[in-house]
C-alpha cells in the first residue's frame, strides 16, 4: 500500500470515528480500468498519485471535508467532474513567466482558494492554488504531502468538522502546533 492510500485510510478512520455523515458523503472508488476510460480524453497519461487517490475514493457527492489553509473546507471531485474542469484551463503564469503543465481540478473551495494538480513530463504532482488575486504558486510539493498534512492535523484534533445535513463547517483548534 502506498504512503498516499495510507494516509487517505487514516483521514477516512478519524472522520468514520467523529465525522460519520461527513464519511458517507466520499463515493466508492473506480477501477483502474474505469480511470482509463474516463481519462481517455486527455492528451495525457495521469500520475500513479492520482489514480491512488480515485482507486481509494471518487470524490464526493457534496459539501468539503478537506479543509482549506485560507478558511473553509475543499470539495473533492468525482474524476468525471475534474477531467470536466481541466478542458476549461490551458496553462497558467507562476512568477512572470507563462507554463504549460498537465493538470488536473481535483478540489475546489467556495472559499479564497482553488487547488489543482500539474506535473511535468517527470510525473511529480506538486498542488498549486490560484488565489484571490489570481497569482499562482505552490500549496504543497505533492498530493501525498497535501494528505499527510490532513491526516496530521484530523488525528491531532486541530480540524474538526459540525455536519448538518448538506452543510458542513470547518472548526479550527485554537493552536497549530508542529
């Protein structure tokens, strides 16, 4: 088992323990073979990373259990919804100069932020954000670096979740200790 589909199963154990309608609201994972058909489109192959995450769970039906560092919580997107999103976003500037990665909209946020995945020709699959003022920079150096940071911070009490049907809010701890 990789560190990514570990880490996502302790996520999943802490919200099974104190968040369990926020558990129910992650979908069954896919198939390798039902990842394939619903990238075909792509002009690209997705990273091992990202087909970890949709072989663990397809995203959820509604509302954000993965908090985000700017207040409020992140949505996780079925596969289907993400390849949707990424047909409408062709590269983007990081520090004046314009890139084209592949990417890949695996979360969203009603919020300040708006994560996505993009790797090089390498395979590395850094998290950037586009903020609020629309620059764009580096969150986490990897999706399974993002889920640790989750996982630290469930396990340790420092987010928890009030869940009241279709709405779920995001309680931070009164202090982020490392």
């Amino acid at each position: 088992m990789s560190v990514l589909v570990e880490t996502l199963d302790r996520c999943l154990k802490v919200l099974k323990d104190n968040h369990h309608n926020a558990a129910l609201n992650l979908q069954v994972g896919l198939s390798l073979e039902k990842i394939e058909d619903t990238t075909n489109l792509l002009l690209y192959k997705i990273p091992q990373e990202i087909q970890e995450l949709y072989q663990w769970r397809n995203g959820m039906k509604y509302g954000g259990i993965f908090y985000s560092p700017y207040g409020g919580t992140l949505t996780f997107h079925s596969l289907e919804k993400a390849v949707e999103k990424s047909f409408s976003f062709n590269g983007f500037e990081l520090i004046g100069e314009s890139i084209h990665v592949e990417e890949l909209h695996l979360f969203s946020s009603i919020d300040r932020w708006f994560p996505f995945a993009a790797w090089d020709k390498e395979e590395k699959t850094p998290i950037f954000t586009v903020t609020d003022d629309y620059s764009v920079r580096i969150a986490y150096t990897s999706l399974t670096n993002m889920m640790l940071v989750h996982a630290e911070c469930y396990e340790k009490g420092l987010f928890t979740f009030e869940y009241s049907g279709r709405e779920v809010s995001l309680k931070k701890g009164n202090d982020i200790k490392k």
